[in-house]
C-alpha cells in the first residue's frame, strides 16, 4: 500500500501512529496513513508559532507572501491531475468533478497572492489637532484549520490563501476519512518555499482535533463539518477565547416557480443535489416546487435520477460515485427508509445496490403528504432529494426558511421583482437566482443559524484572519502638561 506522511516544521514524518484508509469504490485498504496525537499536534503549533515570529517569515514584505502564493498556484495547477486522481481514489468523488474543481483552486490561491498587498489599514481624521491616528491590520498568529474530506483542496484553499496572504502561520488537519489528496499538498508547499513551520499539515482522529482546537498557542480556528462538531470545538477553544469561523452546512431550498424554465430548472436541482452524489455542503437537498408544475418537474428529475451513471469514480463516463465511508451509506440509507415509513413516497432510488463498495443512488423523495419526514429536517451529506409542494410565494418562503440552516438556496422564476422578493427574505448566505453551485474567489461565501458564522472568499476573508491595531503619534513639539495643574 501507499504510505503517507504528515508535514511539520519543514520535515516529512510519520505520525504517532497508523490507519487504513479505505477505497470507496471497493471497501478495501489502499493506504496507510499517519494518526497524529496530542504531541504531534502541539510539535505542529509550536512550529507554527515559532515561525510566525521568525523575520524569515514574519521580516517577508506582504509582496513576497504574495509571490510565495502565486507559486504555490502554479503548482497546484501543474499537479491538479495528479491530485485529481489522488483524491477520486480515496474520497470517491467522480473524476470529472475533482478535476474540474482542484483546477480551479489555483484560482483561488492567486487571488490571495494578489490580495497580500492591498490588506490596507486607514488614516483617522481625529478631533485633535496635535495627534496623528491611524490603524494598522496584523495577523492575528497561528491558525487552526480543519477541513472534512469532500472538497479538501478548496476548502482548504478558502482558508490557507487568506491566512497566509494576512501574515498568518497554519496547522492544516485534514479529516481522517480520505486525507490523502492534502498530504500530498503538502510536498507543493514545500516546494513552494515556504518557510519552515509556516504551513503544517497533518492527520488524526477527535485526539487529535481536540488537541489542536485547545491548545493555547492557536489564535484563530477556521473550521468545516457539521454542528455537532463545531459545538466541541466552541467548548474546547472557551479556555483560550480563540477565534472561530465555522461553514458548518446546510439544508438549502431549491424554489421554484411555475414560470421558471423547467429544463433549466432540472438541470441545476441535478448539478445541486446529485453532484458530488450529494456531499456538498451547499447540496440543493430541499425541492420546493409550485404545486401547478409539481408533476411535471418531478417527471424530468425521475428521468434524470434513473439514467444516472452509476459507477467506479475513476471513470469520465461515471455520473454517480460512491459515497465516501459505509458509516455515511448506511446512515442515509436509514434516514430514508424513516422518512419512506414517515409518509414520503419514493420515486426514485432508494434502495442500496449490491456488490462492493460504497454506493447509494440518486433518490427522490415526494414530500408533500410528509413535511415533517427525517429527509426533509436532517442534512444526509448524500444524493436525496426531498420534494414539497406550495401554491403561494408566502408559503413558498416559509417553507424555505423552515429550517435552523441558513447557508445557500436557489430561485428560479422569470419575474424580476419575484427574485427581489425572494432574496430579500430567504435567510440564508447565499442566494443563487436561476442558477446554482456558482463560485468565485471574490464572493463571501458562508452562513447563520446552523450554518455558522463568518465568510470565506473575498477580501472578507482575508480580513478575518488580522487584527487592527490603532496608533497614536503625538505631532506637537510643546511639553504635556502637568496633569497635577489646574488651568
């Protein structure tokens, strides 16, 4: 089997220990990965903060951070194929998906690279004519980044690229499930010349987050998972009061109404719901459909849903992969047959194929007679599609606002002031108007409620990871006063 290593302080090493990881096309070890613990973790931050104090990297102009960036962008565009394989290989996600996706993560690194010097400070005109105020924006130290193992190299990149374009030093904790693709990373970023212990990346199992999000040198903790996972993390980091953003999922709407082109319509609820087969965190989960075009939107998703390819991830003719651990097919699987005893009808999937591997097919749930069905309240991270019905916009905004989520959503209708409407009362992060799953680097990317707090992308972004420092600098030449004197 393959061997990988974790990258602390500038050196390859192997952890405190070893795991399996397994391929989800066939269930079967493929690789050996290192288990990092509590002292790999703290040799990790230690580096990190000692590094960030070091002039080799805290003397760098924010010009040279960004050259630093613009060449880790060029390598992580060279190595995209490879890393696309990589990645296909241990997670499951189709081919065609992961190399799309890490090709453009360059993109993302570039921007960064080209942001390092514009994070500006700012000149107070203050109400005293012998001062001089301005603010300075630091980095705020060692980041913590954790990231889960679907979209690993961007969601990465959302926090890597503006932590380290502010100034900041990183600990990188890849999931435990399909880590592979950022342990190879790592050899780009040590090619890139960064620095020792600017950027360390490493594996493990909750020891090792939960040493990681403690530890008391780490000032900013930027995480991606679920909720239940981000409470721990709030609880561990209480002791150190350190910063958090949390991008923690969702359980988005997909609304649409009955003048909306519903080719188009069907295309992007497939793109939104079975892309990725479902583990997206922006994953369009939630159909809301005027009840007048109900039958006929659902009839083209059944179609779709059934002519999907099913497949071995890497395959370009592949549609659906399998889903990354039997823990998380299994759960969905369950989920299903619960909301199928809840009144949702099937119509599509539903039933977990045999044979080797990790798959579930894309599955339709009607939901209308079933409002309250676990497939409807609970993100499933798999490709399931909940259906409601409605007749009016208000009842269409309530239902896509009934949900502690608040991360992304969709709308597609033709009437302009109808889109304004909708967007000005979806609560979520992200609205997509007659489209989905579009990205940038330049756009805040983030939620509330459930889905977390903070924003990733944008200058937001890289704003997030410094602290403003506010200066004084006295201009008269005249004494103080005594303050002991009257006048």
């Amino acid at each position: 089997m393959e061997r990988f290593q974790q990258y602390i302080d500038g050196q390859f090493s192997d952890g405190a220990g070893r795991f399996d990881s397994l391929d989800p096309a066939t269930g079967q070890a493929w690789a050996s990965m290192p288990d990092a613990n509590a002292g790999d973790v703290d040799r990790a931050v230690r580096a990190a903060d000692r590094a960030f104090r070091d002039p080799a990297w805290a003397g760098l102009t924010a010009t040279a951070r960004g050259r630093l960036l613009f060449r880790l962008a060029d390598l992580v565009a060279e190595a995209a194929p490879r890393l696309a394989a990589l990645e296909t290989r241990d997670t499951g996600k189709i081919i065609r998906e992961t190399g799309a996706q890490i090709a453009y993560v360059a993109d993302y690194y570039r921007y960064y690279a080209g942001l390092a010097d514009k994070i500006e400070g700012a000149h107070l005109p203050i109400d005293k004519p012998d001062m001089e105020v301005w603010l300075r924006r630091e980095p705020v130290g060692v980041v913590a980044a954790i990231v889960p193992w679907n979209s690993q190299l961007f969601l990465s990149a959302v926090k890597l690229g503006p932590a380290l374009a502010a100034g900041c030093t990183v600990v990188l904790k890849a999931s435990e499930d399909g880590p592979a693709p950022l342990l190879k990373f790592a050899r780009l970023v040590d090619r890139a010349g960064f620095p020792p212990g600017v950027v360390n990346i490493l594996t493990g199992g909750p020891q090792a987050g939960r040493a990681l999000t403690s530890h008391p040198l780490v000032a900013h903790i930027a995480f991606t998972g679920g909720p239940d996972t981000a409470r721990h993390i709030l609880r561990a980091s209480a002791e150190n009061l350190s910063r958090t953003s949390l991008e923690l999922g969702g359980k988005s709407p997909f609304v649409v109404f009955d003048d909306a082109d519903l080719d188009s319509a069907a295309n992007a609820q497939v793109a939104g719901i079975f892309a990725a087969t479902g583990q997206s965190c922006v994953a369009g989960s939630r159909l809301i459909v005027q009840a007048s075009v109900h039958e006929a939107l659902l009839a083209r998703l059944v179609a779709k849903a059934n002519a999907a390819a099913i497949g071995v991830p890497d395959r370009m003719e592949t549609e659906i992969g399998p889903l990354c651990t039997a823990r998380q097919r299994d759960r969905i699987d369950r989920i299903v047959q619960d909301s199928i005893a809840a009144g949702a009808v099937l119509r599509a999937g539903g039933v977990v194929p045999e044979g080797p591997g990790f798959f579930y097919p894309p599955t339709i749930l009607d939901c209308s007679d079933a409002p309250d069905a676990p497939c409807v309240t609970q993100e499933l991270f798999g490709p399931v599609l909940s259906v409601l019905s409605f007749d009016t916009e208000e009842q269409a905004l309530h239902l896509a606002n009934d949900t502690p989520f608040g991360l992304a959503s969709g709308v597609f209708t033709r009437s302009l002031t109808r889109a304004h409407r909708m967007i000005r009362g979806l609560r979520a992060g992200v609205v997509w108007v007659n489209t989905y799953r579009a990205v940038s680097p330049m756009a805040p990317f983030g939620g509330h409620g459930l889905s977390g707090q903070g924003r990733e992308g944008g200058l937001a972004a890289a704003l997030d990871y410094t602290t403003v420092k506010t200066v004084w600098l006295r201009v008269s030449d005249d004494p103080i006063p005594d303050p002991f004197i009257m006048r």
